[in-house]
C-alpha cells in the first residue's frame, strides 16, 4: 500500500510534534500546520489523506477548516480533538462534515483507531465517488449467446480468480472493456476498483502522469501532489485499452512497474508499492504492432500471459438481432417511447450487413432508429444510409448476374423472388467452388461484403 499521509493543525507546536511522534510511529507521512488558514494553503499543494485539527484556533479555526473544505466539495476525512468535558463541541463538529473525534488526553491506541476508521472511510468515499463516475458513463452487459461468445465467457471464467495478467485482442467496437470489467467483477479484486484509461485518447506527456502520478513541482503547472491510476487501482484492476497507441519511453516503465510492483511519481524519487492487476487490450494485431515498432516486445511477452481474442459481429450470426432488440429496448426506455419490433425485411438488413463498427456501430445504428421511428415498428427506413448501400450494392450485383446469367434454366417456377434465390445460391455455389471454400475471396468474387455472404449461405444452404 502507499504510505498515506496525515495533515496535523493546531496552534501548539507541542501538540503538533506529539501528533507527529504518534503518528509516524504508524507510518504516516505528516504534515503540519499552526492554523485552519495555513491548512488551507497546505491543501492546494498536497494532496493528503485525512485531517487531524485542533478546534479552537486563531483567525481559522476547525469548524471554520471544515466548512471551508465542504464549500469547496472537498471530502477529505476530517478528524477533531477536543479536550475533556467538551464533546459537545467535538459532536457539533461533526454536524458540519468531521468523521471522528478523539479526546485529549489522548492513548496512542485511540488515536491509532480513530486514525484507521477514518482513513476507511476516505477510502470509501473516493470509491464511491469514482464508481459514481463511472456509472454516469455506462457500461452494458454482455448480450450473445452464440459459439463465439460462450468461447469467452469459458475463458473469463478461467481466468478470473487468478492473478494472472490478460491481453484482450478485438476490432473497434467489439467490447474489450466489457470483457476486462466481467474479469475484474468475477476476481477476488471486485471490491476494490476497477479502473480504466484510454492510452490512445491521452498525449505521451500527460499519460505518464496520469499513470503513474506526480509530485509537488514535477513540471509547469503541477502544484500540489496528485496519485496516478495505478495508486488509484491499488488492490483492484487497471485496464489499459489501445496498449499500442502508447508512447515507447512509457512502455518501458511500465514494464518496470509491472516487473517490480512499485513506481515512482513523476519528480519524486520515492518508491511506492502497488499491488494491481493490468489487463491490456488492443485493435491491432499485437505481433504486427511489435514489427511497426508500435509494441515493446518484452512488454508484450509481460502482457500476454493469457489471450482472450473477441470475435467481430459478423461472426457472431446468431447475436445481432438478439443485440439489436436490447439496444431498442434500452433507448426507447431512454426516450419513453414504445418498442414494438423489427420489421422482417430490417431484420434482414441487420443480418446481412458487415458491421464494420461492431457492437458500437449497432447501438448507435439502434439509437438513430428508435428516434426516427418514434416508437414505431423498426423498418428499413429507419436505418442508416450504410446498411441500406449495402444491400443497394448486393442487388446490383444480383440484377447484372441474371442480365448475364439469363439464358440458363432455372426452376419452372416463375415467381421473381424465387428466380433471384435459386440464381443467388447458384453464384454463391460457384464463387465457393472456384476459391476452395474461402469465404473472403468468394465475397470479393460476388464483390459483396463478407458478411453479406454469411447470411446468404446461412439462408440457402
């Protein structure tokens, strides 16, 4: 753990130093001031753990300390000493914010005790407020039951209770994130935090500070103390998404951190020792990241200690229509509109389209039509001018064939529906033939997308 550290007011020095003596004994890191103004100024350069303060004080004192820090929403842990026969002023105290309070004269045991409920209850408060965070952003479940994704919920499964370190692997779009956090929530990690950082949205510059922290004066504009994501993620999980998109110098510490479980702030020499898991995700292949000069090598090695590789949506059949009606549940609870369905020919929209975006450009496509439609049955109309030049482009494909294909008999049947199904699986039969069942190469014969030919010979054959 961090060594955590204590702010002391009060306007005896004998009393500071005895706090200090106490205090240090516990392994604290304390800091000092003679008044509740002072403390003020400590505040805006230090980052500490909790408050310990004297209530009667010169031109601040402690109530005035802690209204000062809840105007300002600073909910640091405050803790007031009192003396003997005057807890009533100590219990007013913590009507106005202050966690505990401790009687003087005081045992080093009570203080010692007062000092650990607090710094609990600190702890609590920055997980609370952190999770709040979190919640206001997002984040779905899992919704698919098809092979691919019963494949990896086996491996979260696996590797969950274990410590081990996970590279995700997975285009844009496709729910690394998601996978980290059911590893983190199935770990014996889920109590404590679950933190994530984008590498690829953060600048080198302030990416290493970001994770790593920094102290007082580390560069321009660093005035006070600030923890990284990894001191935050102590005892928890640290997600590392586009691990890739990192700047190489940053890579290097970082495999030091994760080789030697500590770090150093940014212009502190002072080691801190962390115990966090790092799960580390990527869009890009990680061996050809390594030929680009994009992955360390070593960090690589470090990282991949576990693979889970996240199948795209068009591999995932069976999942889309299943995924599309929760995603249109979702938002029109959101807009308090009425869902009442996909039309068949959407449907089929939705199956037949690649998904270059994944499950993010699902939602997004669902969002937009649960608008449009104002809580109507979902038709084509309703979807975005992609998936429609998709399908534009497949029957394009399909009236040139039968223009050139018109001469060959087809069925007795003179239906036009069924003369484009019978015409469609016999160029698909074709394409196949001629690649050797490569699926990729059929599609850029028919010269349809991929998973248009999914559909397609899930449909006829």
């Amino acid at each position: 753990m961090p060594q955590q550290s204590i702010l002391v007011v009060d306007d005896e020095a004998k009393m500071r130093r005895l706090l200090e003596i106490m205090l240090t004994q516990m392994d604290y890191e304390i800091l000092q001031a003679a008044d509740g103004m002072e403390a003020l100024e400590q505040l805006t350069s230090h980052a500490v753990d909790l408050v310990i303060t004297d209530l009667r004080m010169p031109r601040l004192d402690g109530i005035g300390l802690l209204r000062q820090l809840r105007e300002q929403h600073n909910d640091i842990p405050v803790i007031v000493v009192t003396a003997y026969g005057t807890v009533e002023s100590a219990v007013d105290a913590m009507k106005y914010g202050a966690s505990d309070y401790i009687v003087r004269p005081f045992e080093m045991d009570a203080v010692q005790a007062a000092v650990q409920r607090a710094l609990k209850l600190g702890k609590v408060q920055r997980e609370n407020r952190y999770l709040r965070q979190e919640m206001e952003q997002g984040w779905r479940g899992f919704i698919g039951s098809s092979s691919a994704m019963k494949q990896i919920y086996t491996q979260i499964e696996q590797v969950a209770p274990t410590k081990t370190g996970v590279l995700i692997q997975g285009e844009t779009g496709t729910g690394k994130e998601l996978v980290a956090r059911a590893i983190h929530n199935a770990s014996p990690r889920a109590q404590s935090l679950f933190v994530s950082i984008n590498c690829a949205a953060i600048p080198a510059d302030i990416l290493e500070s970001e994770l790593f922290g920094y102290s007082k004066g580390a560069f321009t504009g660093a005035n006070k103390e600030r923890i990284g994501k990894f001191e935050l993620a102590d005892g928890g999980t640290l997600f590392l998404d586009e691990i890739t998109e990192m700047d190489f110098n940053i890579q290097a510490k970082l495999l030091r951190v994760l080789q030697e479980r500590t770090l150093e702030r940014l212009g502190s020499n002072r080691t801190i020792a962390v115990d966090v898991r790092v799960i580390a995700a990527s869009n890009r292949n990680p061996r050809q990241a390594i030929l680009d000069q994009k992955l360390r090598e070593d960090l690589f090695y470090r990282l991949n200690v576990f693979t889970i590789a996240l199948p795209p949506l068009r591999d995932r059949l069976d999942d889309i229509l299943p995924l599309a009606r929760y995603f249109l549940e979702k938002h029109a609870k959101e807009f308090a509109f009425q869902f009442n369905g996909i039309e068949d020919d959407a449907a089929q929209c939705l199956n037949a389209y690649a998904w270059p975006g994944n499950v993010r450009e699902l939602e997004n496509m669902m969002e937009r039509a649960i608008v449009l439609s104002g809580g109507k049955t979902i038709s084509i109309g309703h979807l975005s001018s992609d998936i429609l030049e998709d399908e534009v482009q497949v029957g394009k494909h399909v009236t040139n064939n039968i223009a050139d294909s018109a001469h060959e008999p087809l069925s007795g049947r003179l239906g036009l529906n069924i003369q484009v199904e019978q015409l469609e699986k016999r160029l698909i039969q074709d394409a196949l033939q001629k690649t050797g069942d490569n699926k990729s190469k059929a599609a850029q014969l028919l010269e349809i997308s991929e998973r248009s030919l999914w559909y397609k010979i899930k449909k006829y054959m």
